[in-house]
C-alpha cells in the first residue's frame, strides 16, 4: 500500500498499491483486509496472459460466474446443481491449454456430460446446433439399439419435427413413427 486513493465512493475508502510485478492499482479497504486482492491480476512470474477480452477468457470468466457465484441468475442451472470447476481450470492459461483457441465465432463451450463438471475431457467447442442437442431437456429416442436425439432422428429419416412429434403423442411405436412413409 502506498496512499489513500481518492474514494470514488464515499462510503469506499480506496488506497493505491503496487504490486510485485511494479504495476499499480487501486483496491478497496474491504477487499485489502479480506485478502481477496494480492495482486494486480498478474501472473506470479509478473507478466498478464495477455488474453484479456478474448472469446477465450470471456468463456472462461463466463463458466466461473455461472459455477461460482451465486449472484448470477444463470448460477441455479450450473453451480446451483452442482457444476463445479475442476482445480487445474482456475488458472486461465491452464484453461486455454487444454480447450485450445475457439474454433471460429460459432463456437462456445459445452459440457458433453450435462450433469458433469467443466475439466477436460468434459468439455470441448461446439456450435449452436451441437448446444442444442446436449441439454437436459433434450428428447433422446433409441431405435435399433441406437440413441440418438429427436432433431438427429427427423434428419436421419427426412420426418418433419412436427410429423415425428405427432407419431409419438398419438402413441405409435418408435419403429412405426421412424420407418412409416
């Protein structure tokens, strides 16, 4: 700490620090006292990964926020039910290394086990069609010993969402429903 910055807030009291890595910033009292700021946001070998702003990081504090704080409305769907971020992720250059760049704009992160965490081998790039067909409210259908989604299976036989949809409430077999002209 070097001096009492000037309180943008009054109720705020602010102070100027430097950091290690020679960098200074502005931290509140509170945050100081809690031990919840120790740096200016820098690696330990003072040097910043350099992605801030990226799609990359902006997943990633995205997934943080959704798992960790309870304050975010998305946090009863993630961290809510019990999605946890694996101890390797909380390190963003970790999280880059194992997920590798965003394949193209498209792309956003998806968990291939809903009901796993985010760690790799749980996780990978996928577009919105993929997201699509790997959420909880998915309708997955098994014909031939083959367990596809609902939308996979209207592709596969040329059936119409709504033909398909009908078939099934009307109480038809899978078989009929799929194999029917």
């Amino acid at each position: 700490v070097l001096e009492r910055a000037p309180d943008k807030v009054k109720a705020q009291t602010r102070w100027l620090c430097r950091c290690d890595c020679g960098d200074e910033k502005q931290a509140t009292g509170n945050n100081l006292q809690r031990g919840s700021v120790t740096n200016c946001g820098c690696t330990p070998a003072g040097r910043t990964h350099g992605k801030s702003g990226t799609p990359e990081h902006v997943v990633w504090k995205g997934m943080r926020q959704r798992c960790n704080n309870e304050n975010n409305t998305n946090y009863p769907d993630w961290g809510g039910r019990g999605i946890k971020i694996c101890k390797r992720w909380e390190v963003f250059e970790n999280f880059l290394a194992d997920m590798g760049p965003r394949p193209s704009k498209g792309y956003s992160i998806d968990r291939i086990d809903n009901d796993g965490n985010y760690e790799p081998g749980n996780c990978r790039w996928a577009t919105h069609k993929e997201q699509c067909n790997n959420t909880r409210k998915t309708l997955r259908i098994t014909f031939n010993g083959e367990t596809r989604t609902f939308v996979e299976w209207c592709e596969i036989t040329g059936l119409s969402y709504e033909k398909l949809r009908c078939r099934l409430r009307r109480g038809w077999s899978v078989e009929k429903a799929l194999t029917m002209d």
